[in-house]
C-alpha cells in the first residue's frame, strides 16, 4: 500500500509499514517529496493524538544533498506520480511482495 494510500483511509498500521518502506528508501527523495512525506506523518500523528491512540512521534525525514537524478533509470510513470521513479519503485515492490 502506498503512503498516501494508507494516510487517506486511515489505516496506522498500514501506513506505519508504508512509512518504514519510504523511510528506507530516503536517500532517493527530493526535497518536495520530502516535504509530502513530512506533512502525511504529521497528519496521521494528530490524527491518533485527536482519537485518544497511541501516537508515533516520527523524526522529520530531510533530503539527502548527493542525491541527483543520475540515479535514477527511465521508468514509466502514472499521472500524478512523484517526478522521479521512487513512486514506480515502490508500486512494483509492493506487487512483488504482495502487499
């Protein structure tokens, strides 16, 4: 499951194992998905505080400066998609997985 995919349906545990995948995967983020990355954390920590659940305080994920896209391969992308292949990425390594 996505990150954002778990963050919209309220699903923690679906989307702490979302995180922990993207967490991972860090060093290829730009900044703006960074950014993106931050704000879903942060959404779905206020949202436990305001249920009364245990909350993850998740340190705020930075960009990595030696990251550029020379690391990246051509990959195809779905509209929408994060400007990189992180996206492609993580969508096939999920159906790989079965997740």
């Amino acid at each position: 499951m996505l990150l954002a995919d778990a963050a919209a349906e309220d699903r923690p545990a679906a989307f702490s194992e979302a995180y922990d995948r993207v967490n991972g995967l860090s060093f290829y983020l730009s900044p703006a998905q960074v950014e993106h990355v931050n704000e879903l954390a942060e959404a779905q920590h206020q949202l436990a505080l305001a249920g009364g659940a245990i909350a993850i305080v998740r340190p705020d994920l930075k960009a990595d400066p030696e990251m550029n896209d020379s690391y990246f391969a051509d990959c195809p992308q779905s509209p929408g998609a994060f400007p990189s292949g992180l996206l492609w990425a993580l969508t096939i390594s999920n159906r790989s997985n079965n997740l």
